[in-house]
C-alpha cells in the first residue's frame, strides 16, 4: 500500500501540498478550491501589515500547558492574518505555567478543540 505522508510547514506551503495531495488522489475540482485558497492567501500577502498585530496565545495542551512554537503552521496561520504568537521565541511545542503566559500579556486567548478539547470550563484556570 502507498504511504504518503506530508506536513505543510506554511501557509505559503498549503496550496502546494494540497495540489500534490489531489494529484495523488485524483481529486475532482482541484481549481475550484485551490484557486479560491490561492487568491485569498495572495491577497492576505498583499495587504499591508497592522501597525500593532494582536498577541495572541495558543494552548494546544493543558497539564502541562503547550503552546505553538516559532516552527509550526499553526503560528504562521496567525501571522499571516496579521497576528503575533506571545510563543514566537520558542521553537515546536513549549510548555508554559499560567504565570508565564499571564507575563506575556496576550490580548487573545485562541482555545481550540485539537489535540485536547479547550471549553469554557477552562478559561476559569486560564
């Protein structure tokens, strides 16, 4: 059975490995949706950046708490629309006390559901 295995590193990266991936399924309408990603992304790069990004921070991971690193996709999805990961300095996955994250002071707090299931009963320890 064939393997393929693929990690987009970067938005910029996305629509390259999702026309490789449709290829290799033999996708129908690959230019209806990829077209659509493509344009949206050149547009996101042409706009030009906020004066202040808003700080955000991530938690993908609770006991301990994890965040998205300078190497992820996840921090390059925020950067490419216009926000600034409080995680930036670290690299992949980095663990944070609530102490540490309080210090670095980030406006918005991105709770998501993939890899531990973030609900609203967790903001009380956040």
């Amino acid at each position: 059975m064939p393997v393929f295995v693929g990690a987009p590193e970067s938005v910029e990266g996305a629509p390259w490995f999702l026309r490789w991936l449709a290829e290799v399924v033999e996708a129908p309408r690959v230019e209806v949706v990829l077209g659509l990603i493509e344009r949206v992304y050149g547009r996101l790069r042409e706009d030009s950046p906020r004066a202040e990004a808003r700080r955000f921070f991530v938690p993908i991971w609770k006991n301990p708490y994890m965040s998205v690193g300078s190497d992820t996709y996840a921090r390059d999805v925020l950067e490419t629309c216009g926000g600034e990961n409080v995680c930036g300095c670290s690299t992949r996955y980095p663990v944070f006390t609530l102490e540490e994250v309080e210090a670095a002071q980030p406006e918005i707090l991105l709770l998501l559901d993939e890899p531990y299931p973030f609900s609203a009963e967790d903001l009380g320890g956040l």
